[in-house]
C-alpha cells in the first residue's frame, strides 16, 4: 500500500510538471494556438541592429504579429548582401467591416496600395530595442528586393531617425559653413573699421552730455517746483480775492442802474407834466429831453457792464477784452 502512495504521489509530481512545462512553453515562445496567421518577409534599408526575434509586430500600437527570423542572404550575382526580416501576422486581428468576399493577399496588398509600409521602431531608449510598427505612408513608394520568389513580401518605409538623417545629408552644409564664415569676416571688418569707431566716440560723447543734462535738470527741478508751487498759490489767493470782490462790485452796479432807471422813470413823469405846461416847442423842454436821453445811455452802459462783470470776473484783472472777450455794445 506504502509503495502505490509512493508511486500515485510520484506520477502526480511528474504530471504537474509536465503542465507547467507546457504553460512555459506557451507562454515563453508565444504560441498562438487556433489562430490564423499569414507570413511576410520584410526587408530594410535600415541596419536591424536591436531587432530580436519575438519582437512585436505593430499596426498603429495594436499588437499583430511577431518577428520569427532574421538572417542574411548574399547576392553574388549583383554582389549585394539583405537581412530579410521574416514576420507572422494574426490576421484575426483585422475585422472586416464589408460582407463581400476577399482574400488575406488581395485586402493585404490593397492597404499596401493606400500607404501601407513597415517601419523600424524604438521600443526602449534605454534598452533600444527595436519593433516592426506598420503604418500609411502614402508619400513613400513601395519598394521590393524581389530575390526571396517563394516569399510574400511587403515594402518598407526608412525610421525617422533615418530620414531626419538623409535631410541633414541633403543640406549643403560646406556652402552654409562658408557663408558663416565669411559672414563673421564682414562682421569683424565692420567692428574693427575706422567708421564704427568713430560711432562708438560720438555715441560715448553724445551719452556723457546727456547724464550732465540730466544731471542738470535733476539740480534745476526742486527750484522750478517750488517756483510754480509760489506762483499757484498767488493765483489761487487772486481768485479768492476777485470772487469775493466781483460779487458786491456786480450788485453796487446793478443797484446804481437800478436807482438810475428809478430816477429817469421820475424825470420822465415830470417832462411830461412840463411838456403839458410849457409846451412840446419850450427850451427847457428840449434841454430835459437831451438829459434824459444822456442818462438813459448811461443806464444801458452800466446794465451792460454789470451783466459782462458778472460773466467775466476776470475783466478786473486783464482789463475788457484781456482774454479776448468783450461787451457787444
């Protein structure tokens, strides 16, 4: 009984670890049962310098495929040497959205015709790993090797580390050096001419008058402040003085016009009674006449004045017509 334990314990150990070998297996080597893959080879212009087989075959960051093999192949005829790439791709991980009816090659090379290119990726700046990342380039042509026939092959489109470089490469740099470098001459020969020089004397002239300016106006403007601060304050003093003296000398005129119209209404009263008296040819009545006349003028001229004085205070100081106004007679 003690040897069929023994055994059954035995035989379980091992069938475990077959199971655990096979799961290894599985996972380690990636193998995707029940799905339906197509192989590619793909060839680069690029140096495959950190490409492993087992890297990721990528459509736009979707995992589709795997790199199974890379080797290198010698053309004696045309004495020329390729490192195919070899690729399997899931084709379950296309999904058609059409219902017609279309094969792996005919859908495949349709994308080609859209732009479809492979191209060498970094994975890891740290590691730098490569992957194969699949994407539409429409600009670049497709471009086959052609020496694998039994093959299907895809084209392929340069890194952006390569392209960048191939511009670079294309820039006439030893034209642009030497234009640099005779720029800095003509640089150097105008900084060291006699004509910059004598720029740099005047302009050093021309700063030094403008700090003894400054510095001049700086000492100057305490006494200008404190002049126009004097000359406000006497202004402001004026005015008080003529707002208080242009009110009663306003009202005194207007109280003498007003006593004068009083007294030319009597005198009026009274030529009329002298006019029924004396009579319209008599002397006198002829020299009130006149008098009162005079003395109606000269209401009007102070009725006048009284109304300028009370528009125009200022006339006190300035005079009639000192700021260009004046009494319209």
């Amino acid at each position: 009984m003690k040897s069929d334990k023994q055994a059954t314990a035995i035989g379980g150990f091992i069938l475990g670890g077959l199971v655990l070998i096979v799961v290894a297996i599985f996972l380690f080597t990636k193998i995707n049962i029940g799905k339906e893959s197509e192989d590619w080879v793909l060839f680069f212009e690029d140096s495959v310098s950190g490409l492993d087989v087992g890297a990721n075959v990528v459509f736009r960051g979707v995992r589709i495929g795997k790199v199974t093999e890379i080797e290198i192949v010698n053309d004696f005829d045309n004495a020329q040497v390729y490192t195919p790439v070899y690729i399997e791709v899931y084709m379950d991980s296309f999904r058609n959205l059409g219902d017609g009816a279309i094969t792996t090659d005919e859908y495949v090379y349709t994308m080609v015709n859209n732009g479809l290119r492979a191209q060498l990726q970094t994975q890891s700046l740290i590691t730098g790993k490569l992957i194969i990342a699949f994407d539409f380039f429409p600009d670049i042509p497709a471009k086959y090797a052609g020496i694998l026939n039994k093959k299907k092959e895809l084209p392929t489109a340069p890194s952006t580390v390569s392209q960048i470089a191939r511009k670079l490469e294309e820039l006439p740099l030893e034209d642009i050096a030497t234009s640099l470098l005779k720029l800095v001459e003509d640089l150097d020969r105008i900084i060291n001419s006699e004509k910059v020089a004598n720029i740099l004397v005047r302009l050093d002239g021309a700063l030094g008058e403008y700090q003894s300016l400054a510095s001049d106006v700086r000492q100057q403007l305490p006494g200008i402040s404190t002049e126009l601060t004097a000359s406000l304050r006497e202004y402001r003093a004026l005015g008080a003085t003529l707002n208080q003296q242009a009110g009663p000398l306003v009202a005194s005129v207007q109280n003498a016009v007003t006593g004068l119209e009083t007294t030319l209404s009597t005198a009026t009263d009274t030529l009329k009674s002298l006019e029924a008296t004396l009579g319209e040819e008599s002397e006198l009545e002829h020299q009130l006449s006149g008098t009162l006349l005079e003395l109606s003028r000269a209401a009007r001229s102070l009725r006048l004045l009284a109304d300028y004085l009370e528009r125009h205070p200022e006339a006190l100081i300035y005079g009639k017509g000192g700021q260009g106004e004046a009494i319209n007679d």
